[in-house]
C-alpha cells in the first residue's frame, strides 16, 4: 500500500472489510472503486418487508483527500432514486451524519447502514415537501446545502 | 435527520466566496452545474478550521476565531499523551482504522477513548468531540483548568 495518501490508505481498508463481510444488501462496485479509491458506486437493495422491498438503488460516495476529516458527499445516483420524505429527487440525502453529525469514527459501512435503516422506517413513500424549489436551486453538492436538522440549536 | 428544509441564513463559505456565490446560484439550472473548489490557499500557510466544514488560512481568520482557534490549541495541549506500550485495552485507531504499534505517539481523551496523536489532533482542530463517543472534550478540561 505504499504510496498511499493517509485517506486513500484507510479507503483501502474500509473496501476490503466491505469485501469480506459485507453488509446485507450492500454490495459495493469493487473494480470501480479500486480503480479510483476516491470514488464508489455502491448497489442496495430495499430490505424485504419493507415498502422498498424489491427496489434496487445506487449510491456515490465521494471523498476528498481530507477523508475521513471530511464528511463524503453520498447522492443517490441512476434512475430509481428512493421516494422518500428525506431524499430529494435529485438524489440528495437529508441525514445529519453526512454533515452537522459526521465523525471521523463513522465509514462507508456506518452510512450504508443508516440510509437502511432511514429507508426501512419509512411509512408512506413521499418526496420532502420542498423537492421541487430545492432541486431548482441547490448546489449540485449536497454538502453546501445548509440542513435544517429537528435537533439543530442554531 | 430532520424536516429536510434548507437554512436560509447566509453560511461563511457565500460570505467568504462574495459575488461568486450569486452566480453560482442563478446559474444553476443551466447547463452542468459549476462545481467549486474551495478558495486557493497557499500550500506553505496552515489552514484552520474554525467550524469542521469550514477551512481558512490565518489571514482569512476574523480576530474572534483566531482567538478561538488560539483557545482551542492550548486545550489540545493539555490533553494528557504517551507512547503505545502495547497495552491490550486501546488496539486500534479508529480514525486511520490502523493498529497501534508500541511505541506510537498517542493522546488520550478525557472519555478514555485513544487515538494516534496526529490523527485527533487534525480532528480536535475541527471539533472538539471524541469521534467515537462524540463527548465534548472541552468540558472536563476546563474544569480542571480551573482546579489547577
Ligand atoms: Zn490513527
Ligand atoms: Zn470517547
């Protein structure tokens, strides 16, 4: 692993972790991600008994050389982004741990597993109430959209 | 998680980046979206880190976050460090996901939680929680700032 930056170094380790024990329905694209240990495509698959059940999802990571200091920048991708009340047609993700919340001691598992789990809590398939003005105007990076959180103090 | 609206008060990074930021946002539905990099900041300057999205070098700095960021400093130092004798209980750092190796410079937080020196160090100059318990630090050593 010489040559490695210190973020490129621990992307390795996270996607060979990700190799041998994957969690359910996650599945990340290998080839891509050695390719460009930058850049990941992940595939998820909706949990069964859930409305998502059947489903089939694409997530991008993205990191920046200050990885794992820097929140990745995680957007669904393709062409069936999940209805859901905190994903925005565009494929943005309102999740606190992706900015306000994130920590260095979080990975691309820990984030996997909390859009499961937001997915799998859902009740009624529905965009956020504000995806049309939001999609018009955002920046095309999540990252820059200031979040109202419900917990957020500010 | 939350009800998903954005923050309409104006952030540091629009107020750092000045006109740039009104075009960005008017041509947004034009064509791919311009993707911006951070300001340039001269590689030989540190950066600072007043807030964990925010990155600036010291001229950049307004007179309260320096002082802040000057706080925060004497803070990290305080906090108690030691080299890995091998001990059974702290394996691994979280942050680089690598395992200590005897002899490795560490610090410990007040929540007992370990990490490499450098690698809390980066993350303390952004954020004075331990990442693993998300703890503040800040609290206890003030306290025994004042005890001192
Ligand atoms: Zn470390
Ligand atoms: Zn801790």
């Amino acid at each position: 692993m010489a040559g490695l930056s210190p973020s490129e170094r621990r992307l390795q380790k996270e996607l060979m972790s990700l190799m041998k024990e994957p969690p359910p329905g996650v599945e990340v694209d290998f080839d891509l991600a050695e390719q460009n240990l930058l850049h990941w495509i992940i595939n998820m698959e909706g949990a069964a008994g859930t409305l998502y059940e059947g489903e089939r999802f694409q997530l991008q990571f993205k990191f920046s050389n200050k990885y794992p200091f820097d929140s990745p920048e995680v957007t669904f991708v393709g062409n069936n982004i999940p209805v859901h009340p905190h994903i925005y047609s565009n494929g943005h993700i309102c999740l606190s741990i992706l900015t306000d919340d994130w920590s260095p001691a979080l990975s691309v598992q820990s984030v996997c597993l909390s859009i499961v789990s937001m997915l799998s809590s859902c009740k009624e398939k529905q965009r956020p109430p504000d995806n049309a003005f939001y999609v018009k105007t955002c920046n095309k990076n999540p990252k820059k959209t200031k979040w109202w959180y419900h917990d957020d103090s500010v | 998680m939350g009800n998903c609206l954005k923050r309409s008060t104006t952030d540091d990074i629009s107020l750092l980046r000045g006109s740039d930021s009104v075009r960005e946002s008017s041509s947004e539905q034009l064509g791919p979206p311009n993707y911006q990099e951070p300001l340039p900041i001269q590689a030989a300057s540190p950066v600072y880190h007043p807030s964990p999205s925010v990155t600036r070098s010291v001229a950049q700095l307004t007179e309260e976050e320096q002082v802040k960021i000057a706080k925060r400093i004497g803070l990290i130092q305080h906090l108690p460090t030691g080299l890995y004798d091998g001990c059974k209980k702290a394996r691994e750092c979280v942050i680089c996901m690598v395992e200590f190796l005897v002899g490795d410079a560490l610090r410990y937080l007040p929540c007992m939680h370990t990490y490499h020196m450098s690698c809390i160090d980066d993350w303390l100059m952004r954020s004075l929680t331990c990442p693993s318990c998300m703890e503040p630090v800040d609290a206890a050593l003030l306290t025994s700032y004042e005890t001192n």
